[in-house]
C-alpha cells in the first residue's frame, strides 16, 4: 500500500523503518490532542474498582461518572489511530491490548527490541557517530545527510546529543582541504549557540566556491594544452614539408638507379658492386678489348670510337652545309660546339647513374625517414587521446 499523503489520515507502517514511521507517528498524535500522546506516553488509568477480597477489576460500564467515560473515550481514539496505521500482522499483534499504551510498548519491542537490545543498538550508533568521517569525493549535502540519518535513529532510541556536540562532530570529520574555512568559523562564531543548518549553509557556500574556483583552473590548463598542442602542430607541419621535399629527393634517385638497371639489360655493373666484389670484375672479359674488368658496354674502346664517329658525322654535316666563302675558323668553331654538346649528353646519362653505395645510403635514410613518421603520428594520436 502506497502511504497517504492526505494529513487527516495517520502515517501508514507496512512493517519496515519502524523509526521512521514511529517519529512520524508521533508528530501526527501530538498535532491532534496533545492529551493523546500524554495518554501513551502515562497511560489511561482506566476506572477500575476493588472487590472485597481485595482483586482489582475493571470498573463496569453502567457504574461509570463522566470522568470516567472521558478517559476510556480518550483511549479509544488513541487505540483507533494507532490500529488505522498498521498491516494486518502488527493488528493480529496487539488488537487484544487494552489500552494504546500496551498498543505502542508491544510494538517497540517488536521492533526495537527490549531493552538490552536498545542498549546494543545505541552503543553501535555511538560509535558511528564518534568515528565519522566525510568520505572522499563526497560533497557536504550527502555527508550530512549521512550524518543527520545517526542522529536520528539515536533519538529514535532516546539518545540525544547538544547542538554545540553536533557541530564539533560536523566540524573535525571535514578533510584537510576545507581546514581554512574550519579555522575561520572556529575563530568568527561561537560554537556553543551556533546552529547545525548555520554550519551546512556556511559549509555548502564554501564548496562551491572551490568547485569555481577549480573548474577556471581546468579551463586554464586546457588552454594551455591547446596553445602548445597547435605551436607542435605547426613545428611538426613545417618538418614534415622537409621530410616531404628529402622522401621525393630519395624517389627520384631510386627511379634512376631502376632506369639504369634496366637500360644495361639487368647485368651487374661495377658501379653497382661494393669494393669486396672487385675480384669478380676481373674475371669478365670485354669483347671488344679482350681485356678483363669490365663488359663490352662500358668499353673504353668503344665509347672513343663512338665519339670519333659522332666528330666525324658532326665535322662532313658542317662542311656540306658551310658556304664556300666561309672560314676555316668558323667551321671548326661550329665542330667543336656539336663535339661539346655530344660529351655533355654522354656525361649527363653518366651522371643519372646512381652507384651502389649511394644506393645504400639512400635506402638507409629512407628507412630512418618511414620510422621517424611513424613515431610522429604515434605522438600526436597519444596527446589527442
């Protein structure tokens, strides 16, 4: 059954928190005739008389004088409110009590137990109450809400303590971070007059302003963190334009040593070979020379006879197109720029050869290049995170 809220009716007890529904049963009895609750707490003296043989029994009804008739009707409503408050167990319970007094004993022992086990009870919140403490990361309205939960179920046991009590306990189990603020309400208002919801308000007010004051401090050092995060981003952007021009630079000769290789035909060459594989060069023998050390494509022979050729066709074109009134001057003159520009072209493929060993150098730098790429992107995924 859901509880009323209706403030005519008695608070409902389904069985569990007795405390609870014990304290609000008792505001709910005082605010209707205080002389119901004087009636619980005292008893009804109920009107009885004594027979002869000394055995006192109940007075009988038609005996009864105005008085008389007022205190049973007095009990009556206590009884009845109390029995509108209750589950069909706890009816079954004390519905043969005679008076609302036996009614409301019955039920606290019960459910508190006689009173040796209030004793028990006390004693373990005592002790709660002595070694509280504001646990981490707990703010001040969960920490005396816990707080005011012992508090009450000590009075629900008729255990009280002072106000002044109260607030000392409130006051030592607060952390060391809010020690400023104890010291200056120890030392600005006196302990002994100060009120409990006093000290919560001060405590609360005091939070958030350190919950302020540390959120622009979190502000603060992720903008900062973003500010040095963009200047690395920049530092890296502009190496990274480096590594770009050094990576195309390392393609470029790596093509053109693939183009050689492929132009001789995929045959090793001694330009190609490190110095510990010279012995083999002497074992090949030129075609055209018959000497050993190298092939007949890269015969020095060869590469004069070609240049002779290349003078020769260059010299008869210059004298079959030269006028006859032209100078011997002009003619060799004209024969040397086309012998130049045939050594140019020859040193210019010599010079897109890439040797072996810059070959290694290349691929070594290269490999150092990819790994330090990938610490860099590694880095930046780690601060991103």
């Amino acid at each position: 059954m859901v509880e009323s809220q209706n403030i005519s009716k008695p608070p409902y007890f389904d069985g569990n928190n007795y405390s609870h529904w014990k304290a609000k049963m008792t505001i709910f009895i005082q605010s209707l005739d205080y002389n119901l609750w004087d009636l619980i707490v005292d008893g009804p003296n109920l009107p009885t008389i004594t027979l002869e043989n000394g055995e006192v029994v109940s007075k009988p009804r038609n005996l009864y004088d105005d008085n008389d008739r007022k205190r049973v009707q007095i009990n009556a409503k206590t009884k009845h409110i109390i029995l509108c408050a209750i589950n069909s167990n706890d009816f079954n319970r004390i519905s043969s009590c005679i008076s609302a007094k036996e009614m409301w004993d019955r039920l606290e022992v019960t459910y508190e137990g006689t009173n040796q086990v209030k004793e028990a009870k006390i004693s373990i919140l005592v002790h709660d109450y002595e070694m509280f403490t504001m646990n981490e990361n707990e703010d001040i309205k969960s920490m005396f809400s816990r707080f005011t939960n012992i508090i009450n179920a000590l009075q629900a046991l008729d255990k009280t303590y002072s106000n002044s009590e109260m607030v000392r306990t409130i006051l030592r189990c607060l952390p060391r971070t809010c020690m400023p603020k104890v010291t200056a309400i120890e030392e600005a208002k006196n302990l002994n007059v100060l009120a409990l919801e006093d000290l919560l308000g001060s405590l609360m007010t005091y939070e958030l302003s350190m919950q302020k004051k540390d959120d622009d401090e979190e502000k603060e050092k992720k903008k900062k963190k973003m500010v040095a995060l963009k200047s690395s981003q920049t530092e890296d952007s502009d190496d990274d334009d480096d590594d770009d021009e050094e990576l195309a630079f390392i393609t470029r000769r790596f093509k053109k040593f693939l183009a050689s290789k492929k132009k001789f035909g995929g045959r090793p060459n001694k330009k190609f070979h490190q110095k510990g594989e010279a012995s083999k060069l002497e074992e090949i023998i030129c075609f055209e020379c018959n000497k050993p050390g190298h092939y007949k494509s890269d015969c020095p022979r060869l590469k004069k006879k070609d240049l002779l050729k290349k003078k020769k066709k260059a010299m008869i074109a210059t004298w079959d197109d030269s006028d006859e009134s032209s100078s011997d001057e002009d003619a060799n003159e004209e024969v040397a720029q086309i012998a130049l520009m045939a050594l140019e072209e020859e040193e210019d493929e010599e010079n897109d050869e890439v040797t072996y060993d810059e070959l290694v150098l290349l691929v070594e730098k290269y490999s150092s290049m990819i790994a330090s790429l990938k610490k860099k992107v590694k880095s930046l995924t780690n601060e991103n995170d």
